[in-house]
C-alpha cells in the first residue's frame, strides 16, 4: 500500500508542476502583454493626414477650392499653406511651377509633411520674388520629393 500512495504522490507532484508551470507562463503572456499597453502613449500613434492636389493645368484648379482631386489647388504654395498637421500630404501633378513654395509647418518623427511631385513636376522658383523653388527654414520633418528644381537663385 505505501508504493501506490508513493505512485500516487509522485504522479499528482508531476501533474500539478506541469499544471503550475502552466500558469505561470500565462501569467507572464499576461503581464508582458499589459506592461507592452502601458508603454504605448496616445500621442505616438500616427495619424493619416490628409492629402491635398495640385494640377494648374485642371480648368477646375481653384486655389480657394478644397484641394481635391476633383478641384485641386492651382499653386503648391497654397498647398504648403493648409498642409498644417503632421501626415499631410501635397501631391503635385506634372507641370511648371514658377513659384517660392514657404513651408510654415512641421510634421513629427515618423509622420512628416510631404510635398510629393509627379514625373514632369519642376519648380522654377519666382524669379521677381525670393528666387528659391522652396522655402524651408527652422521646419523639420518635411518631406520634397520627386520634382525637378531649375532655375532658382538659392540652394
């Protein structure tokens, strides 16, 4: 009789370790799960942005229109102007742009404002203006890209 209790003993003593060992790992899938929650802070999530159009050779372009790309804006400095959260996008359709663009606005880490140009997009710059096709000062994570820039005064 005292070997079947020892039998008994020592198959309750394997069950319960494999029963406990169990456990504990969820435990830990738990914990690890909500100490990943809590590290997260809302202001790191990422927003989309909203994207604005540019085609100055839509009849339609208005730049006091909504920046659609039904009716897109006529200037990429009118783009650069509402472009005022991070994420925005300003895609600009193949086209001359004889125009100072001033970016006013930041985007953040991971979620920059974008000037996006289509193949055939340049910008000349203003010639009787500033002379620069882009304006960028004390801004940062913006994004150009995709336009031919020719005939500027400044870098």
């Amino acid at each position: 009789m005292s070997s079947y209790f020892r039998f008994l003993n020592k198959a309750w003593n394997k069950t319960s370790r494999h029963v406990l060992a169990s456990r504990i790992r969820f435990v830990i899938l738990i914990l690890a799960f909500v100490v990943s929650l809590a590290g997260m802070s809302p202001t790191s999530v990422s927003a989309a942005g909203t994207t604005y159009y540019v085609d100055k050779t839509n009849p339609l372009c208005s730049d006091s229109g909504p920046g659609t790309s039904a009716t897109p804006f006529c200037s990429i400095l009118k783009g650069a102007q509402v472009a005022t959260t991070a994420g925005d996008t300003v895609r600009v359709v193949a086209g001359t742009y004889a125009e100072t663009v001033f970016v006013n606005f930041s985007g953040v880490a991971g979620n920059p404002i974008t000037f996006q140009g289509s193949p055939g997009a340049t910008v000349t710059g203003d010639p009787a203006g500033f002379g620069s096709a882009f304006a960028v000062s004390t801004k940062s994570y913006v994004v150009i890209d995709g336009f031919n820039i020719t005939e500027t005064k400044y870098k």
